[in-house]
C-alpha cells in the first residue's frame, strides 16, 4: 500500500459508513448533485432508479450509521465492454469536502468492482472547467500506476444547450489485480 493509500484508508476511519445506496436514499443524492453547482442534474427520479438498479456499482458515504448520504459516486458497468466502470457522478456534499472523500469514496467503489465484478478500466467525463474531478481522476490514475488517456467523448455542439462545454473521456487503466 502507497503512503497516499494509506492516507485515504485513514480518512475512511473518519466515516462510519460507506456502503450501496438504496432507493430511501435518491432524494438526499439528488440535493447533493443539485446543491454542488458543477454537475448536470438528472431528475429525481432518475437518482431514485439508480440507487435502485446500479447500486451494485455505486456508492454512498453517511457520517452516522443509518445516517443521509454525505457524498456518493454512481457508476454502471459498460454493456458491450463489462471491463469498464463508467462513473457517472461523483459529488460531496459541501459541508465535507476538502477532506479527502470523493478519494475515497472512488477507492471504496473501485475495490468493490474490481473484485467482484472484474474491472479493469475507469472510465469517466470530465468538462474541462472541472479542477477537481480533473485532480480527483488523475490522482487516482497516479496512486494505481494506471494509464491516463483523454480525448474528447462528445463535443459542446453536440448538446442542446448553447452552453455546454466538451465532455472529456478520462480513461484509467488497465488497473493491477
């Protein structure tokens, strides 16, 4: 274990639990997502559905044991590439960022999938305004000695938003057994 490993497995200790969520938990997910000001915001029910069918691949963080989410990453296996995790989102509520969580939350997550369901890829977006998901990928790529690529996955002028910027394919891997 990397002394930067070591040091998210401390942070762990500062969080009771990090588990899968479950459907009671989509709305407290979906006022995190709303509430940090950077990520695309599905419905509500849509974040309902997710805790519902890709809990296997995400996870949630609560300060107290039965406790509201206090951070969560949702992610699904790609159908034609089962190798993969996509992550979807990752986001902490504001109250506890600068403490190292959506680190760990992403080591939490990539333990789970690589053991049980065989992944050897991450991949995810990132918009090149993202600083922090930029730090949060690369970081991760680094402390596993994983390959980083990038290229763009879907232009700004794909989306119907005047606005949007480019999504930016982040791909990790492949990642040590």
């Amino acid at each position: 274990m990397t002394a930067a490993q070591a040091d998210l497995a401390r942070t762990r200790s500062e969080f009771l639990q990090i588990e899968a969520p479950q459907a009671e938990d989509g709305a407290a997910i979906w006022r995190i997502a709303r509430d940090s000001e950077v990520l695309d915001l599905n419905s509500s029910y849509s974040y309902l559905l997710w805790c519902r069918d890709f809990a296997a691949t995400s996870v949630v963080a609560r300060d107290s044991p039965g406790g509201e989410p206090i951070a969560f990453i949702t992610g699904y296996i790609r159908p034609e590439r089962p190798e993969t995790l996509v992550v979807w989102q990752v986001a902490v509520d504001h109250a506890h960022r600068g403490r190292g969580l959506a680190g760990t939350l992403l080591e939490a997550l990539t333990e789970k999938v690589t053991a049980r369901q065989g992944v050897k890829v991450i991949e995810t977006t990132v918009t090149p305004d993202n600083t922090a998901s930029n730090r949060l990928f690369t970081s991760y790529a680094e402390r596993h000695g994983a390959p980083l690529e990038r290229e763009v996955l879907f232009d700004g002028e794909l989306f119907p938003e005047e606005t949007h910027l480019p999504e930016v394919l982040y791909r990790i891997g492949p990642l040590a057994a």
